[in-house]
C-alpha cells in the first residue's frame, strides 16, 4: 500500500463537441479516464471523475441550423445518445456537464471571466484575421496551408471584428516554469517539449470574446451583452465550474482543485497547456497537476478518414466484442500517450485471447475444480491476504504513474501465470493420487485468481461481480461469460 490512499483523485475528460456521433477517439478517451477512475476507487481514495459535452460552440450551432432543429433541443438530443454510449461501455462519471446549463457551469465562467477582468488582464481591441470553426481557433496565416485549417482541411473564415482580448502574454514566464519545473506536469516528455518550444517563441494575448449574435448556446460577457465569451475562454472552466467554484457550494472544489490530471489529445495541448494555466494564473488560482497529452488513434497506419473507409465505430466494435471487449482492448493494447493502432482485427484477437481465453478460461477451469473437488474458498479471507496487499500496492503503483497498459499487463501476466501453474501441476491428475494435495493447490490457485479478478475490475466493471459471485456461490455460469467470437 501507499501513503497516498487518501489523497483525492481527480480526472477529467475533454468535454466533447457534440456536432455529431460519439468516435472511438471519444470513447477511447472517455474508457481511460474511466478505468484511471475506477483504479482510484479501488486503492480507496476519495475520486472525481468529470466528462460533459463542449455546447456553446458555434459549430454545433451551425449543425442545429443544417439539420433543421432548434438548438437546445438538438443538444438535448445529443447528450443523451452520449450518454446512452457511455452508459453502455460502463462509463462511471460522478458529473456529465454541459456547458448550457447554467446552474452547472455558467456562475463559474462568470466569476472567472470578472476575476480576470479585476486583474487587469481584459481589454477591449479588435480582431482582424482568421477563424477556425472546426478548431473553434484563432489562426494566423503562418497557422493556415493555402487558406486552409490542417487540422480540419476546411477554409478558414476571415474576420474583422470588435473582441475583447485576454492579456495571455504577461504569464508567458510563469507558464513556462511551472512547465519546466513539473509544478505542471505535461507527460509525455515529447508534448512537454513541444509546448515549452511554442512558450519558448512567445505567447501572444488571445481574442476572448465574440459578437453576440442572439444564439442560445453562448454565455454573454459580464455587463456587455453585444459580446458571448469565447468558447475556449467558457470551455475550459468547465474543470471547475462542475466542482462549484463561483458559487456557495464550491466543497467539490475545495476538495480536488488542485488535484487535477486532465487527459486531452495531442491537437488540443496548446489549448490546456498555455491558455488554460494562464487563466488560472490570472484569476490567483492553482494550476492542475498533470496533462496527460493522449496520441491520436490510427486504424491501418493512417488517420481515420471517412474517404479512406477506415473510419471505426465504436458502437459496431461494442456489437463484435461487447462492451468490455473494447474496454479491454482500450486499456490493453493501445498505450495512453503514443498514437495507438486500432482494426477490427486487432481488437477481435485480443478478446479472443485475453477474454474468452485468458480470464474467461481460467474462471471455468477454477471453478469447475473447486466445485467437483469440494475445495472450500472464503472471499473474507481472500481479501486479507499478503497476496492481495501486494496486487493492491502495484494498482496504486500503476495509478501513479497513470499507466494504464503497465497496470493491465500486470493484471493478465497474472492470469497467465495461472494457467502456467495448472499445466505444470496438473490438479486434476494429482487428484486421482492425492486428493488433499490438489485440493490445497487448487485452493491457493484461488485466492492468486480471486485477488487478481477483483483487482480486474476497472477493466471489466460488469464481468468481474459476475466471476465473484459465481465463486461465492460456487456455481459454473450457465454460459461463458466471454464467449469466443
Ligand atoms: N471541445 C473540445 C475540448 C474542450 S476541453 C475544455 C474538443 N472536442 S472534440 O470533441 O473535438 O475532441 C475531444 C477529444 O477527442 C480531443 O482530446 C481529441 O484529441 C480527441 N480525439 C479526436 N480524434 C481522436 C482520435 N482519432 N484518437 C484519439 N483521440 C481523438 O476538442
């Protein structure tokens, strides 16, 4: 065990754009978060887990408008088949927030934008350059390949207009040493680098607000209601706002700020890593303690495209392999912070060896045994053993260093080292010649399965109570749970 046990854990997701289907990228980022979450909850300490949707923005205004629908409506419409798909893939969030709700996040904004404002770090100018819809980002022209977003591969739209703008610069310094100094730890080493080069260059101040067009989806500046904040500048205090800061009921955030790891992919560091820590910064705030910068997902060696067909959708992957099945896959064999390779191949090869072999055939073998050899097992005692503080000591250890792969490697080396130990001491020949003797390896078998299944359970949050309760019972499943696909 570690001396950390209590101390609280938070983890966020990027609150997603919800102009369209949930991707795998989403899920994947929404599963990692989730089984950090889970792995928290497990060694005992106190967790936040926070994931929502990114609405005032003006793209998912400009979707609304295509598909014919009243913007709040569509919105609500979304939410819920996010939510419907995080329902399915076990996701455990104690907070889905969006930013339209104004009990929920809009006091928040509000108190961060005046706190800025206090701080002499508001001014009104005007912006005259380019604007990403699809980055929802101020470009320059040095940003743009002949006038187009390489992010998004559409037009950047020109403007000219009245905004007021956030004075970015004048934290540069700080920003860069809190960096350094791993006061903010950005992970991995290559992201750091990446936004200590761009610090390096200069920051320049930021356009944070934009004519307010009358739309419902925005959050109006503090005593000028021809200007809504900028998205970002609204987007970001969503990792606080949903803890309560800026309203009376702010213990959330006296808790877990500012124990914070905030998960985000590579194409949003900048964002996270040089606006955000300035904000904080300039509303006398403490920065959040890591930014675990997350690659992007690949599926044949190439960036999912919907020309290229390689597009994967999470909801056909749930329907080959069950929900847990890309879970697993998830924390497995894609590790958080390189750009990971997913097929449909990959992900049915892994469940077929790890699932339905693995800890699916393990759970039959063992239990068959214990039940055909009268081989008693108590989970009391299970749960109390030096076995169990070891496993439980490692989870913690994994956490840590947020490495969710390490941790799922572990876990199945584990199983596969069990499976090793029934070929070499063939229990069920033993039996015939000294029973006793089988039954006691057997019984031990149990407890290292017993440990390891349940400390197996940020993986597969659904399976494992059911392998439990089988043991308790001492029942077989009437059928496998991981069948083989
Ligand atoms: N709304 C902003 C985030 C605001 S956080 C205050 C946003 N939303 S997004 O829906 O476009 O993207 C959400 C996350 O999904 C980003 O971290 C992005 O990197 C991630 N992914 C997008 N495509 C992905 C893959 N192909 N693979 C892995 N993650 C991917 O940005």
């Amino acid at each position: 065990m570690t001396n950390n046990s209590a101390k609280p854990f938070y983890i966020t997701t990027p609150i997603f754009y919800p102009n369209g289907k949930l991707h795998i990228g989403h899920a994947y980022a929404a599963t990692m978060c989730d089984v950090l979450a889970r792995m928290a909850r497990a060694v005992g300490r106190p967790t936040y887990f926070l994931t929502g949707a990114d609405e005032n923005s003006l793209k998912v205004q400009k979707t609304a408008d295509a598909e014919g629908k009243e913007v709040i409506a569509f919105l609500d419409e979304q939410a819920a088949i996010s939510q419907q798909l995080f329902g399915q893939l076990h996701i455990s969030y104690d907070q889905y927030i969006r930013t339209t709700d104004p009990d929920a996040h809009h006091q928040g904004v509000i108190e961060m934008w005046n706190r800025l404002d206090k701080a002499g770090d508001i001014y009104e100018g005007s912006y005259e350059g380019y604007y990403c819809v699809g980055c929802e980002g101020f470009k320059t022209e040095k940003d743009l390949i002949n006038g187009c977003c390489p992010i998004h591969e559409t037009p950047a739209e020109f403007l000219k207009e009245k905004n007021y703008f956030f004075k970015l610069s004048k934290y540069r310094d700080q920003i860069k040493k809190a960096i350094e100094t791993d006061e903010l730890l950005v992970s991995p080493e290559a992201r750091k680098n990446e936004i200590l080069a761009v610090l390096e260059e200069g920051l320049d101040d930021i356009s944070f607000s934009r004519p307010y067009h009358g739309q419902k989806n925005a959050i109006l500046v503090p005593n000028d209601p021809t200007q809504a904040i900028y998205v970002w500048g609204d987007a970001l205090v969503n990792y606080i706002s949903a803890l309560g800061f800026g309203t009376a009921a702010d213990e959330g955030f006296k808790l877990f700020w500012p124990e914070a790891i905030h998960l985000i992919g590579k194409d949003i560091l900048r964002f996270h890593a040089a606006i955000w820590p300035g904000m904080l910064l300039s509303a006398g705030l403490s920065l959040p303690k890591k930014i675990l910068v997350t690659g992007l997902m690949q599926s044949g060696g190439k960036k999912m495209s919907k020309s290229l067909g390689n597009v994967i959708d999470p909801q056909e992957m749930i329907d080959l392999v069950g929900p847990e099945g890309l879970r697993f896959f998830f924390a497995h064999d894609v590790p958080l912070l390189d750009d990971g390779e997913i097929t449909r191949d990959l992900i049915l090869a892994s469940y077929n060896a790890h699932l339905a072999n693995g800890i699916g055939n393990l759970t039959n073998r063992l239990l068959k045994m214990m039940i055909s050899y009268d081989v008693q097992f108590d989970s009391m005692h299970g749960a109390n053993t030096p076995y169990w503080n070891e496993v439980h000591g490692k989870v913690a250890e994994y956490l840590e260093h947020n490495d969710v792969t390490g941790y799922a490697n572990y876990i199945w080396q584990g199983f596969a080292s069990i499976d090793v130990w029934i070929q070499e001491t063939e229990p069920f020949k033993l039996f015939k010649t000294d029973p006793e003797k089988a039954k006691g390896i057997v019984s031990e078998m149990l407890v290292k399965f017993f440990t390891l299944t349940n400390f197996a359970q940020p993986i597969l949050p659904h399976g494992v109570p059911e392998i439990i309760k089988h043991i308790e019972v001492r029942q077989m499943p009437e059928k496998a749970l991981y069948l083989k696909v």
